[in-house]
C-alpha cells in the first residue's frame, strides 16, 4: 500500500485513475496529523499556505517525495528533509503566469491605465500609444514562462531576446545584460529566485535600461530591488508592471502604491479557473510514476 497525502478536500476528487494499492489521505501538514500520516510516501504541497515545518516531514519515516503544485519552491527549500525528492509545477501556471506578464506589457504599451482614468473622467481624449511591433523585449528566464512570452511577444511581432542562468543556442548568459539591456525597450523577468538572482534587478541594472523603458516581473519580488526601482519610477525615467512584489504581501502605506507608471496586480500570475485541475494532471501522473518506478518530472535540482 503507497499513502499519498493531498492537502484540501476536494483535491481527491481531481485525481484521475490511480494505480491499485494507493491510499489518498487529506493533510496540509498542518495541524493534527490524519490515522495512517505515518505511512505518507509521497506528500502534495498547498498553494496558497506556508509549507510545513521541517519537523513536520522528519516526523514521516517513510517520506520520498514532496510534490508542489506551484512552479516557486524557495519557501521548500529549507524544510523538506535530505533524501527526500522535491517536485515542483512547472506546466501547471506556465500559460497563465505569461498570459498576465503580455497583458501587463500590453497595458502600458497601449496605455491602458490612463484610458480607465480618462473614461472615469468621460473625458473623450484619442492618443497614439506605443505597441509591441517593433519594440525590443528581452526575456530573462528561458523555461516554460519565459519561452511563452517570449512566442507571444513574436506573435505581436515584437524583436524578441532571451537570456538564462545557463547559456544555450537563442540563450544568453546573464554576464550579457549589460551590453544587451541598453537595446531593448521591455525588459521581462521570469526566472526563478536563486542565489545567483536574488536581486538581480539592481540601481546599476536599472540604469542600463533606456529612457521610457518598461520592466515587467512575473518572477519573484526579491529578484529587484524595490528602492531602486521605486527612485526610477518617481522620477518618471521607467514604467512598471509588477505581479511579485517585495515585500509581499504590499502593505498598504507602502509607496509603491501610488509610484507613477506602475501597473500592480496581487501574484494572481497563476490564478485562473481551472489550474487546480491542471495541477492534479501533473499530481496524478507523479503518482503513477511513483508507485511504476518510472522516473519523476520536475525534480528541483540547484534550487529550481
């Protein structure tokens, strides 16, 4: 028999045929522990709460495998138990997180926000806006992300460059951003938070960016420095969409609020109907492989 833990009720019902022999148990890992958590295999993290605490996991002698169903996994990193294998959602948020980071871009673009305020004012007032054709946008980050918005920004037949921790054919490394920044108008971040780009987007990175260019962070908050980018905002040189923010969540006296050229959503990049059950897809496929021997997708290596 292979326990498996899900972490809300409705979660069982999401899971498709599983294998014989699985025992589907509902826990979060917090609060009290269900009858039979000391059997837990294989372990589903929740979305939208904390993870356990480590404690919580040394407690389960017959853990293998934490599996997230967000794309993220630095809050993980430190509680899930050596020898323990650690999945993540990659796939799950891919489409939307870079549905929202293109309508972000798109929003400041065309201007969208001053159209809300003229059409409260009903103050008819018809202007030429910037689009994507033609704009250089560069996109760090070349996983699912950062690959779907870099094919959207094409489709819009934007000139399109990307850049990775990793250098590969179409990739750059990140030692480039210097010479490549300056070039382009829409600087996209979709690369995960690690130690080599926990605050990547720094005053210098910034400044190397060109007049009225827009930065968009689909990321992680911690990858730009705040201060940095709130000094480019008020004094009106960049514009900025931000669905991460640090910190987060944004409190509500914090000047970000109200920084001029700022387009702000709540890290909604993955909230769309429907993700749960594209999340127990990928839940319901780890599981089979699990129980089969086959080998796990998604495995956090290096942090991500």
């Amino acid at each position: 028999m292979t326990t498996v833990s899900v972490p809300t009720a409705d979660a069982p019902d999401l899971l498709g045929d599983l294998p014989d022999g699985v025992r589907v148990v509902v826990w979060d890992g917090h609060g009290e522990p269900p009858d039979g958590a000391q059997d837990i295999e294989l372990f589903v993290g929740r979305y939208d709460t904390p993870p356990p605490s480590r404690d919580v996991f040394e407690a389960l002698p017959r853990l293998r495998v934490v599996q997230l169903v967000s794309a993220g996994v630095e809050p993980w990193l430190p509680v899930v138990p050596d020898g323990v294998v650690l999945c993540n959602g990659r796939g799950i948020h891919g489409a939307s997180t870079a549905e929202l980071a293109v309508a972000g871009m798109l929003a400041l673009l065309r201007r969208l926000p001053e159209a809300v305020d003229a059409q409260r004012r009903h103050d008819w007032h018809r202007a030429f806006t910037d689009g994507l054709a033609g704009r250089h946008v560069l996109v760090i980050g070349a996983g699912d992300i950062g690959a779907r918005i870099a094919a959207a920004a094409r489709v819009f037949d934007a000139e399109t460059t990307m850049v990775a921790r990793t250098e590969r054919d179409g990739v750059h490394p990140l030692a480039a951003l210097p010479d490549l920044l300056p070039r382009h108008e829409v600087v996209a971040v979709a690369v995960p938070q690690t130690p080599d780009t926990a605050g990547l987007v720094d005053a210098t990175f910034l400044a190397a960016m060109p007049d009225g260019a827009i930065l968009v962070n689909i990321a992680r908050g911690g990858i730009v420095d705040t201060d940095a980018l709130l000094a480019e905002l008020q004094a009106g040189r960049l514009r900025a969409f931000l669905d991460v923010t640090d910190p987060e969540p944004l409190p509500a006296g914090h000047p970000l609020w109200d920084a001029p050229g700022l387009l702000l959503t709540p890290h909604v990049g993955g909230g769309t109907t429907g993700w749960d059950r594209r999340a127990y897809r990928l839940v319901t496929d780890q599981i089979r492989r699990y129980v089969t021997g086959d080998e796990l997708v998604n495995r956090v290596t290096d942090g991500y």
